[in-house]
C-alpha cells in the first residue's frame, strides 16, 4: 500500500498548474518513492518510475523535503514523456493469439 510522505510546491507546465505528491512503498531493503503529478484541472495524472530508495523513512522524508523546483521540473516531464504499457491483466490492449 503507498504512502504520502510529502506534498511539493506547484509546477507548471504548459500552462497547467501540477501538485506533487511523493508517495512511497515498503520493500526489502528499505522504502522506494515516486511522485505522482496531479494537475489543479483535474485532468490526467502523471507518475513517475520509482525515484529513489532510502534505508528508512526518516531519510525518505529527508529527501522528499529536498526536491528542487528544477528537479520536479524534469521529474514531471520524464513522467509526461513514459511511455505507457496497457494492463493486460486489466485487458488492455495485446496480441493474446501470439
């Protein structure tokens, strides 16, 4: 299950205002963090590959505190960019004859 860990500033981007949000999950080796980008229009999310792992929360918290306007900058645009694999669990698009 995610957790927030800390809400950024808002960046904008082509003319759209974004909230990001720093979310993280346990795993083995300490907790792994991403950020999703809500946009204030209530348009389409973006989310970004895993950004980091930190040993702990505590350093989790540390990191998230220090993102820079110019890091989420590119952290939004890497996110605009991914490109998206359907669920093909969910039924999303493939060759299920191959």
């Amino acid at each position: 299950m995610a957790r927030l860990v800390a809400v950024t500033t808002q960046t904008a981007s082509g003319g759209r205002s974004y909230s990001g949000l720093v979310c993280a999950r346990r795993v083995d080796h300490g907790w792994e963090a991403w950020i999703e980008f809500v946009p204030a229009d209530g348009s389409s999310v973006f989310e970004t590959q895993p950004e980091t792992t930190q040993p702990n929360l505590e350093a989790l918290e540390h990191w998230a505190n220090g993102l820079t306007s110019v890091y989420l900058d590119r952290a939004l645009r890497r996110a605009m960019n991914a490109v998206r694999v359907p669920d093909l669990a969910a039924g999303g698009g493939g060759d299920a004859g191959l």
